[in-house]
C-alpha cells in the first residue's frame, strides 16, 4: 500500500513548512505537497492523488471552505481538516464533511491524532492482496488501474505508475473485484473504468489514464463501450 499522501495549501510558506516539518516526524514516509492558493490546489488536483487535503480558511484569493467546495464536486470521499484561527466555520465544515480542525498554532498531539485517523481511514478501505516473493502486498482497491495477465503472472498497474507482480490468474483477481467498477475486456486484461479516458471502438481498446491501452475483445466491443457509458451516467449522478 502506498505511502500516506497530504496536500497542504496555506498562503503563508513558513507555516506550509512548519506543519510539513510536524507530519515527517510523526511519519517519515509521509508524501507531503505544498500549494500557496486554492486556486493552485485546484488545477493539481485529481482524484486519488491525495489521502489528506490541509487547507487554511483565511487566504488570499480563494479562501479553504471555497476551495473545498470546488473540490467536493470531483471528489466526495476524501478526508480534509480545515486550518483555522476561529471556529466560525463549523456549519461550513459539517457541509463539508470536513475530519478535523487544526487550530493554530499548530501542535505535534493534533496532526499526530490527524494522521493516525487518516491511516486507519485507509486501511479499512477495500483493497485484494497478494503474494510476491514472500511479501503480501496490500493493493487498494481503488488505485489498481488495471490488471494484466503475463503468462503465469498478473501484473498489477497501480496509481502513481507503480507496478506489482504476482503468480496467478486473472480470472481469481476478477472475482476479489466482483461489486467494484471493473470490467473484464478481454482474456489478458481487467481494467478500472475509473481510470478509462476514452474508448476507441475501431481501434478496440480503452485509453487508460498511464497513456497505456487495454486490448477489447471483438465480440466484446459492444459491451464495453456500454459498460463505459453506464459508469461515466453513474458517476455524474453521484456529484
């Protein structure tokens, strides 16, 4: 499982620098980003990049509660904690489903207790594992782009242009992921229509989002191309 990602976006540097330094003491592996506007947040931003998003209420431009705004109609389900001076924006944060608020000044016992809820938040979540050269590899569920049969293995394209190997079939792997959005679209490859940018039927493959292309079977292009469509309606009568 990958390590734990923060984005933290606060106009004021030395304090981006401050809580940054605070995250890689609790956590050394922690992957932490830093924006200086909402605005920068915003054009980074995509979904399942970050585990975390730390944003400041009171900043130039766009303020945190705007900020998280935009960002909740692409992305429901990720755990933000606002940074603030004053809880005047509690209703602001129920809206928004905002985890946590870190007041400042900030302390090490806040962002530890932050970090920690956010790592168990992320354990829980669903996710296959497998067996590689004696290690078991947690993969989340939701980070797995696709997944190709090589041979005797499976290969595993994760989130982040991180690859695993494993011995196996595909057809075991299809079945762990059996409820979730994948679709098996042909006899080597089991992709995540999360992570399809577009489908080209002459061609028969989907456009993956690693620049990558997952082969359709011929007497399967019908169906995908429906099963595409069906994801993309349900995903934009969630927002």
């Amino acid at each position: 499982m990958q390590n734990l990602r923060v984005a933290i976006c606060d106009d004021d540097e030395v304090f981006r620098e401050q809580i940054k330094d605070i995250a890689l003491t609790i956590k050394p592996d922690i992957v932490c980003d830093e924006f200086d506007s909402g605005e920068e947040l915003i054009s980074e931003f995509d979904t399942n990049k970050y585990d975390l998003l730390l944003l400041d209420i009171f900043m130039d431009g766009m303020n945190g509660v705007e900020t998280l705004e935009k960002i909740r109609t692409k992305d429901n389900q990720i755990c933000a904690a606002f940074i603030t001076t004053s809880s005047d924006f509690a209703m602001d944060g129920y809206r928004l489903h905002v985890a946590r608020y870190i007041e400042k000044p900030v302390n090490k016992s806040q962002v530890d207790e932050l970090l920690n809820f956010v790592c168990f938040q992320k354990s829980a979540k669903p996710h296959i594992e497998i067996a590689n050269r004696g290690r078991t590899i947690k993969i989340l569920v939701n980070e797995l782009i696709y997944a190709e049969q090589k041979g005797h293995s499976v290969i595993f394209h994760i989130k982040g242009g991180k690859i695993e190997k494993a011995t196996g079939k595909l057809d075991t792997i299809e079945e762990e992921l059996e409820g979730h959005h994948f679709f098996r679209c042909h006899k080597s490859y089991l992709v995540n229509l999360e992570y399809v940018t577009a489908i080209d039927t002459d061609l028969r493959v989907f456009h993956m989002c690693d620049d990558e292309n997952a082969y359709i079977r011929r007497d399967d292009v019908s169906k995908a191309r429906h099963a595409y469509e069906d994801y993309i309606f349900t995903k934009t009568r969630s927002m």
